[in-house]
C-alpha cells in the first residue's frame, strides 16, 4: 500500500490530529536511545506514526493493519537501548503515550495487596509521583524512570534498582491488559503472563497494566564496603541477597568502575570552552581511550596497592529502617567474613542522590567527539557470574576501556553491567572497534555460561547471540505468537532471526 493510501485509510480510523507521516516524526519513531544509532543511524523508516488514546483506538489500527498486513510497531518511551523498535520494513509506529491514565491505588480484599491499574503510555516517574502521593510505592525504578513507559517495561523485561527487594517488573505485575492482531482486547493474569515479558511487541500491544505497590518508607539504611578481591565482594552480596529481610540495592563496583564512574565520581565535562589547562587534560584522557591496554593495565596496578579507595566497593541499601541495629550487625558480620573494610554510609547515600545521573545527553556528545560509548547487560546464575565477568572483561578489553558492576541479586541470578568507551582514528574506525568489543564480549559471555542480556532486551542488538534456552518459556511465546499473529505483523524481525 503506498503511503499516502495508508495515512488516507488511518484518517478513517483516528482523528488527523492523532497521525504523522512527516519524515522527521516517522524518523524519531524508529529509533531508540541505542548508542549505536549516533554513529550509523536506522536505514530503514516506519511509513506512519500514529498515537492512539485508548485500547479501543489501539485495536481498531490494528484490525486495519492485520487485514492489510502491514507491520506494526509499539512504540513507549523509545527509551529502549537495543533497537528493538526499529523497524524491519516499514509499517505504523503506535505511539503509546496517549494512553496516559492512572487509576486509585486499591486493595484486593482477598489477599490484602495494595495495587492500582495504570495504562500503558504512563512514565514511570509520573506513575511513581502519583502513587507517593498516597503513601505508597511501585518499588520499580529503572534509571530511566523519567523516559520510560509501564508498557515498555513489560515487552522489554525492565529490572529496576531496588530489584533485590522487590523482583523485576514479572515479579510486581498482577495483570496485563493486552489489543491483540485480530482486534480483541483481553485481560491476562497469572502464569499465562510470561510469554509477554519481554516480548517485545511480538505478540499484541500491552494496553494496560495491574501492578501491586507497597507502603513508601520514609527512611532508609546505608552502608559502603571495600574488597581485597571481586570474589570476595560477590560472595558477601550473595550472602546478603539471600536474607529473609533483603537490601532493596546490592552493587559491586569494579576497580576501574568505582575510578571512573563510580559514587561521586563526575564524569568528564565536554564542553568546548574549557579553561586551556583542563581541556589539556581532557585531550589527554581521550587519547588513552584509544589504548584500553594501557588503561587497564594501570587500573590493575592501582588496585593491587594497599589503598581500600582502589578496591572493589559494595554498596547496600535498605528502604526501610524497622530493626536496624540487627540489620547493621548481620550487614557488617557478612562483610568482616569477606575481609571487606567498613567505609561509612556517605558513598552510598551519594550513590543513592546521583542514581539517575547517566545522562543520555552525554553520550550524544561522547558520539560528536568520535568517541563510542555504550553498556552491554549480562546475566548469569551468582556461582558463574565471577567467570563469565573475567571472560568479558578479556574479550572486551583488547578494543575499548571496559568497566563494570555487578547488581540485580535475587532468585539465583545477578547481572553485570559492562560500559564500553573507545575511540580510532576516525568515526568509521570507532564504529568498526565498538562493534568488535561488543561480539567478542558476547561471544564470550556465552562461551562462559552467561545469558546475553538482563534488562536490556535483544531488539537488534543482541539478534544473532540470543538463544532461546528456557525452552518451556519460548515454546508458550512460540504457540502464541501462531495463534495470535499468523499474519506477522506484530513487530515482525524481533526475537527471530530471520
Ligand atoms: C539512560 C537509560 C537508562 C536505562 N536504565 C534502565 C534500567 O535501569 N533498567 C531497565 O530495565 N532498563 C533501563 N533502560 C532501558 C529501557 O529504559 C527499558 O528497556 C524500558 O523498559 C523501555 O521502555 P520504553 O517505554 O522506553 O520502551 P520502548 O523503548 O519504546 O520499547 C521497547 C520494546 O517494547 C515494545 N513496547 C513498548 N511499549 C509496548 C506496549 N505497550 N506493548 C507492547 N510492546 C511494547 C517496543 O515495540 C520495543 O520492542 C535504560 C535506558 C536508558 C536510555
């Protein structure tokens, strides 16, 4: 169908106001915040956006386009660092944001959860600030809470930072509400859920969402902690992860993390008009982006010195302080059986003002200095996460400055969180380099028995390492996806390789 026949044949089912096909909007909308795209952005565009206001909008564009097989695609907050929203060929972005209503927080009178319904286009922090308004909490800060939408979280299985405490957003979702290919708007609940975590838009369009929320504290408890050794940092978090009474944060930061990026730590300021002296400086640290050896060889040395700010740093968060003299006593007991040092409360709680600080804005810049800067998540079971992180760090950091903390500690599972800066002689050099660190780290996550991806989701990016292995989970998607989509039309190229 040519495009001006699409936007006439949407017009008949939204009000004008609700279309785009400019190409500027039809560009934005197929993109996402994946850093990648700031060297060599999408060649391929949707032919329309549109921003329906309810379900019942939702469903009628996609009756349309599953009678004319057009592909689809969801689009919340584009805040997603994979490319999952990048289209295949073309189709019809929905925007989602105007499906913005958020209900009262209620309680089930059965199992006494406090809970509210929330559509899917709301952003996290609007949702969160609504919800503390009523002396409670949804527990699910991603650190892109302000960019963000609750449907997003749910098709790409976002983990929040508090997830020790409080699970990731499976573990926090009652129901879903959901606008299937065929026009159908259903409510889903309990195990029949699964398939659309991390889904990605494959299956139907997240509408609506039931989440449980919890009483907001008003007070919380901090505590910081240096390692000798990445082992002995690990083994006190998993310690401390498997309390009855949990931390709601748990993170290790390695050496060179902790250095460069670590609580408090500002990264650099690439402003043009530095003073002569500092921007002396600032070319010099770019220059040793080009020679991640030397980096690390020199962040490696550093940490062998007997100065606990160049070890390996823990930090541990409660968010609530009810018995706190016994949990201070089994907190410092885990860390004095790892020889941890006790570093006060002040880095975590700075942690804790600064939890939003990565700056998106900062990476463009990064980008327009030739430099590559972008974060691969991994995930593996906490007896191989130590293995999986040496295998990475190897692979990784033969092409850029490899940095990495490790967080997420609950059911089994830990996740690391690598960051990757680097820069050649020129932006197709750079773009070459970053993608050879980002293969051989995934190569060798999975060759070391890790899962490429944790709350990031697969989207283009992570296509050709991902691998279905929880088969029960991926036969439900697979069978569902056939029932649901014969036609393909819903966010078609994502999660198979074609
Ligand atoms: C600075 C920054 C920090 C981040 N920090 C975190 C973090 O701490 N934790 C974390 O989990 N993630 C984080 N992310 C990644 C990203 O925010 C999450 O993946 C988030 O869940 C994406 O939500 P979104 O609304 O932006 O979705 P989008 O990027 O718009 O879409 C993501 C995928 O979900 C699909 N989709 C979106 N909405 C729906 C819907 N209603 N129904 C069906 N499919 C839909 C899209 O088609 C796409 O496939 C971060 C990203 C940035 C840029």
């Amino acid at each position: 169908m040519k495009r001006s026949e699409l936007v006439n044949s949407l017009i008949g089912i939204l009000n004008v106001k609700q279309i785009w096909d400019d190409e500027d909007s039809r560009r934005q909308f197929s993109q996402d915040k994946w850093p990648r795209w700031l060297f060599s952005p999408p060649d391929k565009m949707v032919d329309a956006v549109v921003r329906p206001e309810n379900a019942h909008e939702v469903a009628k564009v996609l009756v349309f386009a599953n009678r004319e097989k057009i592909p689809v695609i969801p689009y919340g907050g584009g805040s997603g660092v994979c490319g999952a929203v990048c289209p295949d060929k073309g189709g019809i972005a929905i925007d989602l944001k105007g499906l913005n209503q958020i209900g009262p927080v209620l309680r089930d009178a059965d199992s006494n959860q406090a809970y509210v319904i929330v559509a899917s286009g709301v952003i996290g922090e609007a949702l969160e600030r609504a919800v503390n308004a009523k002396g409670f909490t949804i527990g699910h800060f991603p650190a892109s809470m302000a960019i963000s939408t609750v449907g997003g979280w749910v098709a790409a299985e976002s983990s929040g930072q508090c997830s020790t405490k409080y699970g990731n957003i499976e573990n926090l979702l009652e129901e879903i509400e959901v606008a299937l290919p065929d026009g159908r708007i259903v409510w889903i609940s309990g195990t029949r859920i699964k398939p659309f975590i991390g889904s990605e838009g494959t299956l139907g369009i997240i509408t609506a969402v039931k989440l449980k929320v919890f009483p907001a504290s008003a007070k919380q408890i901090f505590f910081s902690f240096a390692f000798n050794s990445l082992p002995e940092a690990l083994d006190a978090c998993y310690r401390m992860s498997r309390l009855p009474d949990k931390p709601a944060v748990l993170r290790v930061y390695d050496s060179l993390d902790r250095l460069f990026l670590g609580p408090g730590k500002e990264s650099s300021n690439l402003s043009h008009r530095l003073p002569a002296h500092k921007y002396f400086f600032q070319q010099i640290k770019f220059w040793f982006l080009s020679k991640p050896k030397a980096v690390h060889a020199f962040g490696s040395a550093l940490s062998r010195l007997p100065f606990w700010k160049f070890k390996p740093l823990l930090i541990v968060i409660f968010d609530e302080d009810s018995d706190s003299a016994a949990k201070e006593k089994i907190i410092h007991n885990i860390a004095w059986l790892n020889h941890g040092k006790y570093l006060g409360e002040d880095l975590a709680r700075q942690w804790w003002r600064e939890r939003y600080k990565l700056n998106f804005q900062k990476i463009e810049k990064y980008f327009q200095l030739g430099i590559f800067a972008n974060t691969l998540d991994v995930a593996a079971p906490t007896d191989k996460l130590a293995g999986v992180y040496k295998a990475m760090m190897e692979a990784m950091s033969a092409h850029a400055v490899t940095l990495a903390h490790f967080s997420h500690f609950f059911g089994g599972r830990g996740c690391i969180y690598f960051t990757l800066i680097g820069r050649a002689k020129n932006k197709e050099a750079s773009l070459r380099l970053h993608d050879r660190a980002w293969s051989a780290g995934l190569d060798a996550c999975r060759k070391a028995g890790g899962e490429v991806t944790h709350h990031h989701g697969i989207g283009v990016a992570k296509l050709p390492w991902f691998e279905m292995t929880d088969i029960i989970r991926w036969e439900k998607w697979r069978k569902l996806k056939k029932e649901l989509d014969p036609k393909n039309i819903m966010n078609p190229g994502r999660l198979i390789k074609n």
